[in-house]
C-alpha cells in the first residue's frame, strides 16, 4: 500500500507564542495512503525548538530552523534521512545570521537553502540579518552562509510592525529569484539570485496594503501567480508573477474568513494541493481551514467554506505528495489532525482520530511516496 513519510517540528522550550512547549524533538511519522493510518517513527532530540522544517527535493535530508527568543542568531540543521526507517542522522548546523529563525527553505536545484529571521531584538543589535543563504552538498551537509540581506522600515501596526519581520523565503519556480514576506514591513523583496555563487542582490519589491502583514506565500504549480496569507488582516492576496522581469503585482485581495474577529483571528499556514484547483489558509483564534476556489483562467479566488482544523491554534499544515491527505499542527491541542481532500469541489473530510504529539508547529512531508 502506498505511504508518505513526513515529519513534525515543535517549541522544545518557551516561546511567547506556545502557552506550554511540549515538543521534543522531530517528530517522524508514515502515512498509508489507503487506509489513512498513521504510524509514529520517533522523535529525533538534541534540537532546540524545530519550529519549521523542509525537505530537500531529492528527498535526501532535511532542514530544521531552532526559533529561540533571546539569542542573538539562530541555528539551521540537516538531517539525512533513511527512507526505509524514516530515522534521521545529524550532518552539521550553521548560524542563521539574526534572531527568531522562522523560516527556510530549498532551491530548485537542491544546490542552496535559505533561512528567513523574524527578529525580536533592537535593529542595533547584530548581527540582525533578515536572510541567509548557505551551500549545499549533494549529502544535505550545509557549509556557512554565502550571501545575507537585511531589510528595513516598519509598518502602522504598533504592536506587531514596529520592525522588519522577515517571515518566509521561497525560490521562484526558474530559479532565477528570492523572495521574501516581512510582515513587519508589508513588502514581498525580490532578490536576484546567482546559481553559480549563491550571492543574492536585491532585485525590487512589491508593496502588500498597509497593516496587512504578509506571512506566508506559494506559487501556484502552473499558473503564473502566487497566493500570500496576510497574518495582521486575516486576508488572501493573489499577485501576478512575471518570472522574466521577476516582478509580482497584487491584482485580488480577499478575507479569508465571512466575519473575522480582529486581532483574535490570524492567519497563519497556506497550502495549494496538487492540481492547483484550491488554496487553503488556516485561521488562528476560529481555529479553521478556509477553502479557495481558483479560477484556473484568471486566477481569480472564490470563498468555498471553512472547516474546523479539530484542535486550537493550527498553526501549519502541508498536503502528501499525492495530494489526497492534509496534515495539520494544531500547535495548542499537541495534536496532529488528518483530513482527506476532495479535489472535485475543495471538501475536507476529517479522517481518522487526532495524532498526539507536543506543540506542533511544522508539518513536512517526504517528496517520494513507498
């Protein structure tokens, strides 16, 4: 029967955002694809608060960010991964170059990974990097960082945008770009990208509306677009992808949520299945997953409905490679919940029992499926 290996990072140790840290470690786990039974595989330890992970494209190894409040850097760390066991072998650990690591991420070739900082401390604090960009080698080993960036402004939220939040950092599908949110300044930065050196320079931006807060994005898997979940204002932004001049340009802005409670509700992860027909953005504070028609001309979004994530605080969320199953980390209830995706019409249908596992704030799945 078929399988999906995937794995679950969580806060080890206090974060202001996680009421009682319950994580320890990776959490490893394997998916039957035909009965929706799930399996744990164990936890990897010695990492501090893995709060976001992704594997690398050859399905090779994987990157871990630690996010602790109060170092002045963060770590990144790759894992080999043994496909039959699921078990994970430490390979080396590099500084991320700023505080409070939220995010990383692989380019397409596997040759580059990049961390993004959302930073806590005082701007005059170094080494207050935004971005880092680090080697790779063909086992997952990553050499110390070869280009950095740091941003700069602040946004009219007081509380939340009193700096730059540099919160997700994505390759564009040619490989040519960076991109980055911060939600501190509502910018997507475009950063041009040299394949052969790893250096970045920084290429234009994108201004998100004000207060927005941009927090996670995806390219659509065919289309020439891309779809941002603004954390501040619960909104979805679709934005126009020019991958030759490598501009983006907002053309649709949505709630994600009929009556959102401001600033209780929050978004928080974005997912688009295989296939390209939906989008799904979670909802911190209703404790939900709101469904997007995509209109496969225009790009254009349509508001299915919403569906409870079956626990508080779903804080991220990924489909299997077959985009059959989706994952969710309800980070507050320390469990995992598994729904099954109905592709004709965006339906999500729980399947199963809840998953426990401490203080899930990351779900990723292996490339392959067994």
């Amino acid at each position: 029967m078929p399988q999906a290996l995937f794995y679950v990072g969580g806060c080890t140790r206090k974060m202001g955002y996680v009421a009682a840290p319950a994580a320890k470690g990776i959490a490893g786990f394997r998916l039957d694809l035909a009965s929706g039974e799930v399996v744990s595989l164990g936890v990897t330890g010695g990492i501090d608060n893995p709060t976001f992970i992704e594997v690398a494209p050859d399905g090779q190894s994987l990157i871990a960010t630690s996010e602790v409040e109060g170092w002045h850097e963060g770590t990144i760390t790759g894992y080999g991964i043994d496909q039959d066991s699921g078990a994970l072998d430490y390979l080396s650990k590099q500084p991320t170059r700023g505080d409070v690591t939220a995010h990383c991420s692989h380019d397409n070739s596997g040759r580059y990974v990049a961390s993004a900082n959302y930073s806590g401390l005082p701007t005059t604090v170094r080494p207050n990097k935004s971005l880092a960009v680090y080697p790779r080698s063909g086992d997952g080993t990553l050499a110390a960082p070869v280009s950095e960036a740091t941003h700069h402004g602040r946004g009219p939220n007081l509380e939340r945008q009193e700096r730059p939040h540099a919160h997700c950092v994505r390759w564009t599908p040619d490989n040519r770009f960076l991109i980055a949110t911060d939600l501190g300044t509502d910018r997507l930065i475009i950063y041009a990208f040299d394949a052969e050196t790893g250096a970045i320079t920084r290429h234009g931006e994108t201004v998100m509306p004000a207060g927005s807060g941009p927090r996670h994005f995806r390219f659509h898997p065919s289309l020439p677009l891309v779809y941002c979940a603004n954390e501040l204002d619960c909104t979805l932004a679709t934005l126009a992808f020019g991958a030759e001049a490598g501009r983006l340009e907002v053309i649709g802005v949505t709630q994600v949520l009929p009556k959102a409670d401001l600033p209780s509700d929050s978004c928080s992860a974005i997912a688009i299945p295989k296939g390209g027909r939906h989008v799904f953005v979670g909802i911190r504070g209703q404790n939900c997953i709101s469904g997007f028609d995509i209109d496969q001309t225009s790009g254009a979004t349509r508001f299915i409905d919403t569906t409870p994530s079956g626990g508080r605080v779903p804080r991220d969320f990924a489909f299997d490679p077959t985009g059959k199953v989706l994952a969710v980390a309800n980070q507050e209830s320390d469990c995992l919940n598994m729904f099954a995706y109905d592709a004709s019409n965006g339906g999500l249908t729980p399947l199963g029992k809840p998953i426990p596992t401490g203080s899930p704030t990351v779900v990723a799945f292996h490339p392959d499926v067994h």
